[in-house]
C-alpha cells in the first residue's frame, strides 16, 4: 500500500513539473511515435516539455549553485581518446579541438529538485527505455554522474566529438544571449563495425559539409544517439550562461563512471 501511494505522489509530482497535455508519456501511441523520430533521424527533441514553473524554478537552482561548479578547459580529439601515433597529429584522428565548460554534480542537486523527480519517476525512465529500445536503466553507482548541471558563459563551447554512449538525454534550462548552438552531421562513422571513415570526419572538421542545427528552447528534453554523429556546441556570445542538464543511466545496475573521468570531469571521485 505505502508503495501505490509513493508512485501516486511521484505521478502528481511529475505531472506539476512536466507537461504531460503535450507529452503523454505513458501513452503507447505517442512513445511509438516518438520511436520512430528517433530511429529516423537519430534525434527527437520534444519542445515545452518542462513547465515555465519548472524551467524557472531550476534557472533559479543552477544560479544559485553556479559557484560550486568545476571548470575545465580541455583540447581532445574527436574520440575523446589519447592520440594514435600511427597517425599525423593533423589527422582526423589525432586533431584537438577544445572544450571548455562549468559543471555541477548529482550529490550538489537539491534534494527537492524538479531534476530530482524527473530523473526517479518510474514513467520517465519507462518513457524513455520505450523510446530508446531499453529493457530497464539504472541510475550511476557512483555519487557524482547520474544528474550534471552544465554551464557555459561567454565564449566556452564543445568541441566536435563522438558520444561513448549509445544515447544523450538531455534538458535545456536556460539559452544564452547569443550561440551555444548544438550542430551534429548524421553517421559520420560506423563504431560497431569500426569504420571511422576519417575522410568525413576531416572534412566536417574543416568545416566543409553542411551541419544540421537542432531548434530547441528553454525546457525542451532532447534525446540524441550521438555515438556515430559528430556534434559540437558552438561558443556561447554574450552575459547570459548557457545550462543544460544531463540525465544520465546505464542499461546495468551498478556501473560507476571510471575514477580517472570523475577526476577529469569533476576533479573529484565522489
């Protein structure tokens, strides 16, 4: 009985801060369709998902814990892996490109967070599981990776990479004034069957094919299979910081981000 009451209140908590009018999440017609976007185009973005409440309230939470954050300024290849010395240092697999960006982690998150809620709730993480072909998924073992609040101010950016993951689930909080605009070209590589295909690859980073830009304002979820598609963030221009929150599961239970990336990306291990 106390567990039928907890999944009530996690339903109206989640219906107070999501719009579920427009996102129907438990709806099977509306999962299958949001599938289908997904395996389509490699990317669904579903507009006006968080509240104007909900937006403005984790506006004021990431304001308000901006100063916790941990700062890095990185230049990386493409794969996000040390240098091949098989390879040129301007090829396509050796080339940097930087990175620079502010972060807090899930153990800095408010404990009464709409974040919070949105990334527990049984009808989220079975939204996505259908929308994403996962059996189950499982929040971080370890303290810091599940929930990352990022920020970027005037001229930090993401450079062109590939994801390691299979998939991004992502919420935009807050746009800047000016860029931080998410490109990504579609299947730029085969990682499963190892064709990297460095020629493309050199080529968008000389900026010679034509990127797509996802469209996407403030609240806005955004699921993103970016394991084989380059994508970027541009600089952000002006006052205003860009936040952008990661909400991120694996398909096992008990999986912790290795010691050496927590170190790398929060300058801590927990």
């Amino acid at each position: 009985m106390t567990g039928e009451k907890d999944d009530h209140r996690m339903k109206q908590a989640l219906s107070d801060i999501v719009d579920m009018d427009r996102h129907p999440l438990d709806d099977d017609n509306f999962r299958s369709s949001c599938q289908r976007t997904l395996d389509e185009a490699g990317v669904l973005v579903l507009p006006e998902f968080l509240k104007p409440a909900t937006i403005a309230a984790i506006q004021e939470e990431g304001d308000g814990k901006k100063h916790l954050a941990y700062y890095t300024a990185d230049n990386h290849n493409i794969y996000l892996t040390p240098p091949d010395p098989d390879y040129s240092p301007d090829h396509a697999r050796n080339r940097e490109v930087a990175s620079s960006k502010g972060c807090i982690t899930t153990d800095q998150i408010p404990p009464d967070s709409a974040l919070r809620t949105i990334y527990d709730s049984p009808d989220f993480r079975q939204f996505l599981c259908a929308v994403l072909g996962e059996t189950e998924l499982f929040e971080y073992a370890d303290p810091l990776s599940s929930i990352n609040l990022h920020y970027a101010s005037e001229t930090q950016e993401l450079g062109w990479h590939f994801d390691n993951s299979s998939f991004a689930v992502t919420l935009l909080i807050q746009k800047p004034d000016g860029g931080g605009a998410f490109e990504y070209v579609k299947d730029v590589r085969d990682a499963d069957r190892s064709e990297m295909n460095f020629e493309l690859a050199e080529r968008v980073l000389d900026g010679e094919v034509p990127t797509q830009t996802l469209t996407m304002n403030e609240g806005a979820l955004v699921l993103f299979r970016g394991r084989n598609s380059m994508h970027r963030v541009t600089p952000v221009q002006g006052r205003r910081t860009r936040m952008l929150v990661v909400l991120a599961y694996n398909s096992k239970p008990g999986i912790s981000l290795s010691e050496s990336a927590r170190k790398t990306f929060y300058g801590r291990l927990g």
